[in-house]
C-alpha cells in the first residue's frame, strides 16, 4: 500500500480555509495597458514559511565543452539559472518578477498550446511577482544546496514557489532552465544564432527519440551546474522530466546526495528502464505522485526501483494532479475565480484540492525529506 497524503476539501474546514486566503492566494486586475481596454488578471504567487527573507540572483553559463542538441548552430550550451538564498533583512530591494518581460510575452504566445486549460488571453504574466528579492545579500556562512530542474516544456520560474519556501528554511536553491525544451528562457543578450528570447522546439508531446535526447541533456545540464559553480554535497528536486533528470542524475553522480523525483518516468519511452531502476541506490530518493496522474507506465518504472529496497519511499497526494507540484498549484485557481479557465481545466491540471492545503502539502514533503538527509 502507498502512504498518500489526502489534501482534499473533507479534510479542512470551510472556515479555517477562508481565514487562510489572504495569505496564500488573491487576485486583483492590473491596470489597463490603453486606456478602455480590459484590465489583465494579475496572478500572485503564494508566500513563503520559513524564518528567512530571500535573496535572488540569476546566473547565465556557458558550457563550451557541449553543443546544444537543439539547435546546433549556437556551438556551445548555454543556461540560465536562479539563486535563491537566505538573505540579510531588508525591504529596500525589489522582489523578482516570476518571469521577465521578454519571457512573459513570449509565455503567452503559447500557454494554451503548453498547457490547454491556460487562457489565450487575459493575463498580465509579467505582473507575478516572486517572494525573493532581487539583489538581497545572502545571510553568511555556508548553506546546503538543493538544484531543481523542471517539467518538460516548463521554465524554471513555474517552481518559484516551492524554491523560494525551502530558501526561506535555510537551503540556498538553484533553479535550472533547460533551453530548447523549455516554453521559453531569455538570456541576458541577443546573439546571431539564437535571439533573446529563446523558445522551445518541442511541437508536441515528445516522441522516444527526443525523451532520450532531454532526459540525457537535462542529466549533463544538471552537473555541469555542479561543476561550474563548484558544488559538492547537493540535493536536487524535479518535477515530470525533471523527475526523470534528477533521479538519474543521482545514479551517475556522487556529489549528489539525495534526490526527489515528481512524478517523472523513471524509463524510455520505448519502455527501456533507466540505469537508476535497474540497479539498487545507496542514497535516498523520494518518490511522489499524484493518483490524478498516476498510470501504468509511472507504475512499472518506479515498482523496478522500490523492488531493489534502498532507501526509496514512494508518497501520493489524492485529489490531486501532475501540476500540483508547481507555481500552477496556486495560479490556476485564481484563473478559474476570473472565469479564465473551467472548473474541468483545473481539474486536468492540478486536482479538485484546495491550494491552500496542497500547497504547504507539498512544501511540508520536500521541506522533511531534505531536513532528514540535507540538514540546514
């Protein structure tokens, strides 16, 4: 039997829910762009738990020892990162923007191509503004580091939440962009073989090839990472293709310690089981899902690696579904309040559970597994 965690509404209070609303979730329009059009929806991310402010900075490198399997022509392999960090107190700095303007324009191009219960129009994307601030000096001494790596298709800045709440608990967390999968990455500069803003090439759900070529890309993104800035001694989270990416990337790399995979395959496509499920691993790893996503392939893979015993566990949120784990957990509630998304939108994306249960929910499973094995 699978341990589940439960967040669905039987479990809560309608009051207690309704005193928690200003503090997790809201809406409010944002100011007509011309004068007599309609206001865009500004969506707020909830705030983060621990005792610390956070501090933000974004990183660009530059790895000259790989082309990029995308788009070759730019000849090296380049990311763009976040650093989230327990930060010196202060309110003189800004908070960062989930998504720079280049970016959100870009995103909404293609959110209802992304992710069909995203609304075509409506929303001022760029409006979303992180718990982090831009700037802020990080508190001293040394920190445990935690990577995350996201969804296929998504961006690092749709796991700000979460990353921005372990930081507020004394982890310093990278997000990493995978460019070429991503929705979309902009860099700090434009070049002649690829523009500012770069989008994804994906056209589609992915075929086996292209699983094989993101898996083994964001894998090498991910230790390049550790290499560049010298880490050793990490943990490392990842959401759906991330998932996939860390867990593996854990079985190849011992500066990794400990590893959360959500809801990503731990196989091909082909069905091919990755290195990781076909041997045992020394170090943890969790495992969670949600049983809105959970299906027969998620099954077998992750059955492949509990059967080696180790130190793997394997958690499930009910009433839930596969973007509960991310910025959307939060965000498309406040869309289906607007009238922007339907109640079967939602549903398809993040479960019929309130986020704000879900949400601490999910902060509370990965915030416990990196106490026990990556101590602040």
């Amino acid at each position: 039997m699978i341990p589940s965690f439960a967040p669905g509404r039987r479990f809560v209070a309608k009051s207690a829910l309704a005193g928690a609303t200003a503090l997790l979730l809201g809406t409010a329009p944002a100011s007509a762009a011309v004068r007599g059009a309609a206001p865009l929806l500004r969506l707020r991310l909830p705030a983060p738990g621990g005792p610390y402010p956070v501090g933000a900075s974004t990183l660009h490198l530059v790895d000259p020892s790989r082309n990029d399997p995308w788009d070759p022509r730019i000849g090296v392999r380049e990311l763009m990162v976040t650093v989230l960090h327990p930060a010196v107190p202060g309110h003189r700095f800004p908070r960062l923007a989930q998504m720079t303007p280049g970016a959100a324009k870009s995103f909404a191009d293609v959110a209802h191509w992304i992710h069909e219960p995203l609304p075509q129009t409506g929303v001022d994307w760029a409006a979303t503004l992180t718990h982090a601030r831009a700037g802020a000096q990080p508190l001293p001494g040394r920190r445990p580091v935690l990577l995350y790596s996201p969804g296929g298709g998504d961006a690092r800045v749709m796991g700000s939440s979460l990353a921005v709440d372990l930081a507020s608990h004394g982890w310093t967390v990278i997000t990493v962009d995978h460019p070429g999968d991503a929705s979309e990455v902009e860099f700090p500069d434009e070049r002649s073989d690829r523009g500012r803003v770069r989008k994804s090439v994906l056209t589609g759900p992915p075929d086996a090839a292209t699983f094989r070529t993101m898996i083994s890309t964001r894998v090498a993104d991910l230790r390049f990472v550790l290499d560049a800035l010298g880490l050793d001694r990490v943990g490392m989270y990842g959401h759906s293709a991330g998932g996939t990416a860390v867990a593996q990337a854990l079985h190849e790399d011992r500066r990794i310690v400990a590893a959360v995979n959500l809801e990503g395959y731990l196989d091909q496509m082909d069905g091919e089981l990755l290195p990781v499920a076909q041997q045992a691993t020394d170090r943890p790893i969790l495992l969670a899902d949600t049983d809105g996503f959970r299906n027969a392939r998620l099954d077998h893979s992750w059955a492949a690696l509990l059967a080696h015993g180790g130190p793997v566990v394997r958690r499930q949120l009910d009433d839930t579904h596969h973007w509960v784990f991310t910025d959307y957990a939060a965000l498309v509630p406040q869309l289906q309040e607007a009238g922007l998304t339907t109640a079967a939108g939602r549903a398809a994306m993040i479960g019929r559970a309130d986020p704000r249960v879900t949400v601490p929910a999910v902060r509370d499973l990965l915030r416990s597994f990196f106490a026990r094995h990556l101590p602040r």
